[in-house]
C-alpha cells in the first residue's frame, strides 16, 4: 500500500495520471519551526518532505509513506504561502523580473524510518509583471494560489507568469515524480 502523505491535489493527480495507486492521509507537521532551524532552500525541502513521511508512517506500519514538499526562493530570500491576497501580490511584484529557484523533494517512509528521498531544483524566470496583469491574474486565481508557495499553479493560469523555465516539469508542480517512479519500481511498489 502507498500513502501519499500531502494534501496536495496536484501531488495526488501526478500519481493517479501516472497509474500509481495510493491513498492520501495528510501529514501534520510544523513547518514553520523546520523553516526557522534551517536557511537552505534544498534542506528545507527535504526536511520537510522526510518529516511528512515520518508524521504519517508509525500509524501505518505495513504501508510505504511518501512525502514531498516544495521551496521557493529568489535570491537569497525564501518565500512561504502567501497569508493573503495583498501578500500574494507583494509576492509577484518582487518575483516580477527575477529569477525564482523552485526546490521540490520527496521521501519515502516504511516502517517508521525513511528509506529514500529525492531533491531536485528548476529556475523559473519570471517575466516583467504589471500591475494590471497581477490583479486580474489573482481576480481569476485567488484562492487556489493561496496554498501555493510560488503564488501560481503551472498547470493553470500561472504559466503566464514566465519567459522561461528550466527543469523538470513533475519538479516545478512540486514532487519530483520520475525518480519516485523509479525508486517505487526499484522497492517492487510498481510494475517493472
């Protein structure tokens, strides 16, 4: 049995579209006191991914328990889910011109421990953005960016918000899902 330990629709949707079977139990952790011990982008991430696994795996035992979570960051600043629509638009005014760094990462958990875990990073360059756009952009995303940490869904209107991108596709929607893949092939998890 596969746990996904999220509550994330995109992270449930990118498992079911690749055929991968699993049940959601969303993990319960605070992640603002991992985000205040650590200051790295790629260690937040896989923190938190790890401690998403390790929350829900205990109580499951016999089940493999993945966990994944995502950062953003540009420059040296680390950004969290914005608390509101006008923090939502400070956010794009300052990504508006810069590159932003999205670090996803997943883990997977059995039997109370991790057994592996995945960190992978894309650049997303965002383009000049107006005020204009940014208000009617969050008139017809808000609320759904809201639980996003970049302030955009990629598979939705927040594709606009971008010149270019480098990285994988699965990693910018959040989890890393072809070395996942790989990894629940390699413990047997999933079809050869």
């Amino acid at each position: 049995m596969l746990i996904l330990a999220s509550a994330s629709t995109i992270r449930a949707k990118m498992l079911t579209d690749a055929g991968v079977a699993h049940r959601v139990t969303p993990a319960n952790i605070d992640e603002d006191r991992v985000k205040a011990a650590l200051h790295d982008a790629a260690a937040i991430a896989t923190e938190l991914a790890k401690g998403k696994a390790l929350d829900v795996s205990p109580a499951h035992p016999e089940a493999w328990v993945i966990g994944s979570d995502s950062v953003v960051s540009v420059g040296d600043r680390i950004f969290a889910k914005p608390r509101n629509r006008e923090e939502a638009a400070d956010h794009l005014r300052f990504f508006s011109g810069k590159p932003m760094t999205l670090t996803s990462s997943v883990a997977l958990a059995n039997g109370g421990s991790v057994d592996w875990s995945f960190t992978d990073t894309a650049v997303l360059h965002v383009r000049a953005l107006s005020d204009g756009f940014i208000g009617s952009y969050l008139d017809e995303e808000w609320p759904e960016v809201g639980y996003c940490v970049g302030v955009f869904r990629m598979e939705a209107r927040g594709v606009q918000l971008f010149d270019r991108v480098e990285g994988s596709h699965f990693t910018i929607l959040g989890m890393p899902l072809i070395p996942l893949l790989g990894a629940l092939r390699d413990r047997g998890l999933i079809p050869v």
